[in-house]
C-alpha cells in the first residue's frame, strides 16, 4: 500500500513526459509592449466575453483589456440570464485575478500534515508526486480514489466524471453548502417535476416570497433582480405586488410592499393559511381539484392556526390570499431560510401548492420547467453531466467521511471554492477524516481551509485565465450555453484541472486515455461544439451560444391534482432554557458562504441592512435585546450545544423576536490576510442535522444563547448607529 511518506519519496522516478503534452505552459521569452501581440493596440481597449465564476449563477460578463491587462468586468447585453447587468462579486473578479496570494507554482508540504506549511517545487516534480500517487492506487484499489470538488458543469464536469470511471472509482462527490435538494423534492411532490423551475418574475402581478432573499443571493440574483425591476416599473399600467414573509428584513423584504416576519421553519404554515382562505372563498380557478384539499385536511389550516404557528396576524394572512387570489398571474417562490430547515420538503411543498391553485404552473407569470436535457439530447446518457447539478451532495460528503475515517481511501482529489473543512458542521469531523487519507492533492488558486490540509497542491488559473463553458442553473429556457475564454494572457505559472486530468489519463494510458482523448480541455471543447452546426469564433464573440427562442417545456403531470402536504414541525437542537433564542443563519451578499472573504473589495462592500464590513455580527430584535440587557454594538459570546464564537450586537428593528440571525462568510482561519481571523465561523455554531426527507444539511436547525462579552475594537459600519436604523427612530 502507498502512504504519503512513499508518495513523497519514490515521485521522482515516474515517467511524465506525455503530461506535458495537455498543458499550455507560460511563454519564456519577454516580449517588450514597443513589439505589441497580435490584435493589442496602444491606448485601445478590447472586449473579451466570458462566463462569471463569482458564484454559480453563471452570468455572462465581458471584459476590457488594455494593454494587455483585464481592466474592467461588465454583464453581457446579449446573455440572457443577466441582460448586461453585474453584482457586487462579479465585479470583483479582477481582485481574484490580480491577487497578490494567488497561488503560482505547486506547493508541496513542508511540514507537519494540516500545518500549512509548504515550499515551493517545479511543476515537473509536482506532475510526477501526482502520476506516482494515481499509479500507485490504481495497480493496488481503484475504488480507493475519491474526488471531492464544488458542483462543477458543463465539460469540466464530464472531463472529471469520465476520469473517475476509466480510473474505476465511483466516489466522486460534489459539495454545495446551498444544494437545492428540498426544491427538488418539493417541486417532485408537488408538479411531479424533479428539476428547478423558471419563476416568471418580469410577468407577474403578485409576487409572495417565503424566505426566498432572491435579491442578493440564492440561485441567479441578478437575473431575478432584473426582472424584479420590470415587474415593478417595466408596464405602464401595471405595477407588481410584492409581499415577503421571513425571519428577518433582507436587503429582498426591505423591497417588498409588505414584510410579514415569521418565525423560522414554519413558511408552510404561513402559506396554507393562504391557501385555506383561497379554497374557502373559491379564489381558485381550479375549485373542483381543491375541493380535495379541503377534505384532505386544509379546512383545519385556518388563519387562527397559522397565526398561532408563525406569529403573523389572522387578518394579515387573510389580507394577503385575498389579494393573491385576485391578482393573476400571481407567483409564490421559497428561498434557503425555508429549505434548510428540518421540514424543508413541507415548507415549499406548501408554497408550490399555492402555484396550483393559482392555476399558473406553464404560464406567463407563473413557474415553468423548462426541458434543458433537451439542447443535449446528442450526448446521450453523459448530457446530464453538462446541466447543473442542483443537489448538495450532503449524504455523499457524510458517506466519505465516515470512509475516510475507516481508511478507505488512499488518495483524495479535492477542487472548487465550496471549501468542506469551512463549511461541513465541524460536528462532522470532515478535516480529521480527510487527513486519514494517505495522499491528498488539490487543485486550488488559493490556500484555505481544505487546501491547507493537503500534501501537494497545483495552482489553477483564474476563470478569467481558462477555457471553459457553463449551463446557468436559471434565467433561461434551456437554451443558453455560455463559453468561457482567457479574457488575458495567463501571468502565473497554473494549469486548470481539467487539462491536467486528460494529460494524467494519457500518461496512465488503456480505458483512461481513451476515455479522455484530447490533447487540451480548449481541443474538448471545440470539438464537442464544433459538430454542432455552431461558428464557435462568432460563439466566443458572443460569449455564448444564445438561440433567443424560448426552450422545450417540461409538462407538469401533478399539476392538475393538487395534494395537501404532510405537516411537518421544525426541530431545533438545544434546551431552550439554557439556549432561548433560535439561530437564523443566511448567506452574505458580498462573501456568500465564505468564498469571498479574500478578496478586500468585498471585504469592504457594507451589508445592504447593517452596513456593516470587515467583521461579524449578530441581529436581534429589541425586546429580545432588552431582555437579554443588550445594546447595539455590544459585544457577545454566541453558544449553541456545538460551539460558540464572539459577534458584536446589531439590534435590527425588524427581525422576529426570539431569533438571533447571523451571515455566513467571517472566521476563515487559512484563507489569506484579508479573510484570516476577522471573528468566528457561523459554520462552528451548527448541527450536523439534516432535513427529514431529503438528508441534506438542515442550518436552521438550533438554538443559541448570547452572554456579554468584552471585545477589542468596534463594528464597523458606514452609517451612524444614532442614524436611520437606531429603533426609536423608525417608530
């Protein structure tokens, strides 16, 4: 059996050469900018279209290049899921290009395992360390490979998927911390659809969000923020409703016309409320079908008893139905607070039922499925490895775990910006399994928490620096294929991992290197588009491959016999007399689930509602921080049975009492100078529960307790805790 000391030792005598032959190195020769590059003129800027990889919405971006270097990132006009328009993280991207810690020459471990001490080696005696280590494991166990990467598309996704098979491992997990598996079962129940839906945002009357802050995060915020915006002023007669419900005021509810706060994990109670007065008051197109509701049990749903599970009024809920009920088309869409409790399944089960009694399920204003598979119907059986993969992998990132603990793996593949050892419960022990792993590798364009546990690490370009292509998850018919290219001329010494993948299957030759033919990942993607009847050179101008005819639509079977969803209670971990206060965790629109935190621009963005930068803190509301004697600013120690970590207090005026919410992406411990040790780790705070249908990570799911702290230094934020916010004066 190989271990990594041998791993160590013996890389040096492997054959490598036909590595080499996949990677497009770094030029040799300098060239002064007097004798400029083809197509480069002084003082004139080019446009470079590409895909964002800020987050995984996969907007189009164009880039401009001057004098050789990326100056400026915009949204692409023609790409239809963002229309031109870019968030604060995509235009950050020029930070990760030009990052003074980017990683440019491979790092071999230098010190104790987890230390993150490394120096610096040739990417030939990195290339032979990675040769030597997959040799070894496929002559002695194959199945002892496992990769662990983010939720990649499009080819890198099938070059990856088909790697592992010829290699003849099945252990290939893909980790979202934001996977949309409650969607995904809900919508099954619901539609009989298992797939995302197209929310006709720009073409409805009446919107309902259930903790859905689609503004500035989830699944595509910048196309939903568009077409928020038509809906609201883009028809001259009609000006959208907007109604949220959620635990707390978002930058998302802070937009609605009415924000009704309701206590964490109960959204599906809140929304057959609604649905009980609609079937009641025959507001529904389809009374015969709902008729079987309310003999199935929705007359026992009535508003008292949502009211006495949610916290909103009877009268508002009744309010609200009605209004829904006379608007049409109307749209109700569930975001991550709802899903990620232990009843997410029931939560947007509920919410979907309020589509169907809508009548809007295949309609302008309504939700759609669009047929995605269908632009790939040629791939066959592999066309499912270019669309998004929507789950989170959870119940595969826990099976590892428990392998890698029992060593049963001998060498471990890690890639992508999820960061596990950041963002896995530590509950789950994900780091001291991992580094049972005789031999790790990963492939990184930054050391942090998971990178720094490995043995060898190989620099990858930044997605502005490589080829590649995209299936955005939403904003689209299924039609949109979006094409990456280097927008510059590579500056660091890095090769993407998919080009590394089919050299590493060329040098081990039999079903590996006939699985993976190619001579680079450009030549894969040129051939996979160029039998397609496609100008690929006018497809690159583009961005993308963008048809502008609406998508083949999926029929929703389930959609004409609605069934009322088993209610299902959320469950909170922690005695609530020693931990009174439920934890409402929530992704930062600037760092997300901690992704961002390297990078100083976002660092620096104020959050839309504390505006707040640079540290962590906790919201409550002010009875709740009146009772717990608490003032805005104050510093805490927040505990919950897992851990606990210090925030300053945000006494937030509009936030469900009895709630202590938090946003995700500070306490990053090995991810550079401008994210290491700026507070804790919400991530720390967390169970290693799961949502009871579908096993994926359940975040809403304890209690916290706040206890005064003194801490160093002062919250941050750029407006005055005497101004706009402080409480007394919004009364």
């Amino acid at each position: 059996m190989l271990n990594r000391r041998g791993f160590l030792k013996i890389g040096g005598a492997t054959a490598f050469a036909a590595l080499f032959g996949g990677c497009e190195r770094l030029p040799k020769t300098l060239v002064p900018f007097v004798i400029p590059p083809e197509n480069y003129a002084l003082g004139e800027s080019l446009w470079y279209a590409s895909v964002c990889r800020q987050c995984p919405a996969g907007c189009g971006i164009v880039v401009r290049n001057s004098e050789g270097r990326a100056k400026k990132i915009e949204g692409n006009p023609l790409h239809p899921v963002n229309r031109g328009k870019l968030c604060a993280r995509g235009q950050a991207g020029l930070q990760a290009l030009y990052h003074p810690e980017r990683l440019g020459t491979p790092l071999k471990l230098d010190g104790p395992r987890g230390s993150g001490k490394f120096r610096e080696i040739p990417w030939e005696e990195a290339l032979r360390l990675l040769m030597t280590g997959l040799s070894g494991v496929r002559a002695e166990a194959p199945t002892a490979l496992l990769m662990l990467t983010d939720p990649m598309r499009g080819h890198r996704n099938l070059v990856s998927a088909r790697f592992m098979k010829a290699f003849g491992s099945p252990h290939r997990v893909a980790w979202d911390p934001f996977g949309q598996d409650a969607h995904l079962s809900a919508n099954e129940a619901v539609y009989g659809v298992r797939d995302l839906p197209e929310h006709d945002l720009a073409g409805t009357r009446y919107l309902l969000s259930f903790s859905g802050d689609f503004l500035e995060t989830g699944v595509s915020p910048v196309h939903f923020g568009h077409a928020y915006g038509r809906m609201r002023a883009a028809r001259p007669t009609v000006r959208g409703k907007f109604v949220h419900f959620g635990p707390r005021l978002s930058m998302t509810a802070a937009n609605a016309d009415a924000f009704l706060p309701v206590a964490p994990g109960t959204e599906g109670y809140a929304a057959l409320g609604i649905a009980h007065v609609m079937v009641r008051e025959k507001l529904t197109p389809a009374a015969a079908a709902a008729g079987g509701l309310w003999n199935a049990g929705l007359k026992e749903f009535t508003p008292q008893a949502a009211e006495e599970k949610t916290g909103v009024s009877a009268a508002d809920i009744e309010a609200v139905a009605r209004e829904f009920g006379a608007n049409q088309p109307g749209l109700a869409m569930a975001g991550d607070a709802a899903a990620a409790c232990t009843n997410g399944v029931f939560n947007l089960s509920a919410v979907g039922l309020l589509n169907l009694l809508a009548g809007n399920v295949g309609k302008p204003g309504g939700i759609s499925f669009p047929d995605r598979l269908a632009a790939f119907a040629s791939f066959g059986a592999e066309a499912k490895l270019l669309l998004p993969a929507a789950e989170s992998g959870y119940p595969a990132v826990r099976d590892a775990v428990e392998r890698m603990g029992k060593g049963k793996f001998r060498m471990a593949l890690l890639s992508g910006a999820t960061n596990p050892a950041f963002t896995l419960p530590p509950s789950l022990k994900f780091e001291e399994a991992l580094l049972k792993v005789p031999t790790i590798v990963s492939f990184a364009s930054f050391l942090d928490e998971t990178t720094s546990l490995s043995d060898l690490v190989l620099p990858t370009p930044t997605y502005l620096e490589e080829w590649g292509d995209d299936l955005p998850p939403a904003g689209h018919g299924g039609e949109a294929i979006t094409l990456g290219q280097p927008v510059v001329t590579p500056f660091r010494d890095t090769r993407s991992m998919p080009d590394v993948l089919i050299a590493a299957a060329k040098e081990l030759g039999g079903p590996a290197a006939a699985a993976l033919p190619w001579g680079s990942f450009r030549e894969c993607l040129e051939k996979a588009y160029a039998g397609r009847g496609i100008d690929l050179e006018e497809a690159h101008k583009n961005g993308g491959i963008f048809s502008g005819k609406a998508g083949a639509t999926r029929p929703a079977p389930k959609a004409g016999s609605p069934a009322l969803p088993k209610a299902a209670e959320a469950a909170f971990a922690g005695d609530p007399a020693r931990y009174p206060l439920v934890l409402h965790v929530y992704p930062s629109s600037a760092l997300s689930d901690g992704r961002g935190a390297n990078l100083p621009w976002l660092q620096e963005l104020p959050d839309p509602i504390a505006t707040a930068v640079w540290r962590n803190w906790v919201e409550v509301g002010p009875k709740t921080a009146a009772a717990l004697a608490l003032s805005d600013g104050d510093g805490v120690t927040v505990s919950s049975p897992f851990g606990s970590l210090q925030a300053f207090v945000f006494v937030h005026p509009a936030i469900a009492e009895g709630v202590a919410a938090m946003p995700l992406g500070q306490g990053h411990s090995r991810y550079g100078k401008y994210a290491a040790d700026r507070g804790g780790n919400p991530y720390a705070l967390l169970p290693a529960s799961v949502e009871s249908a579908t096993k994926a990570p359940a975040r809403h799911a304890t209690r916290v307790s706040l206890v005064k702290t003194r801490m160093k230094g002062a919250l941050v934020r750029t407006v005055h805790p005497e101004g706009q916010w402080l409480y007394e004066n919004i009364l």
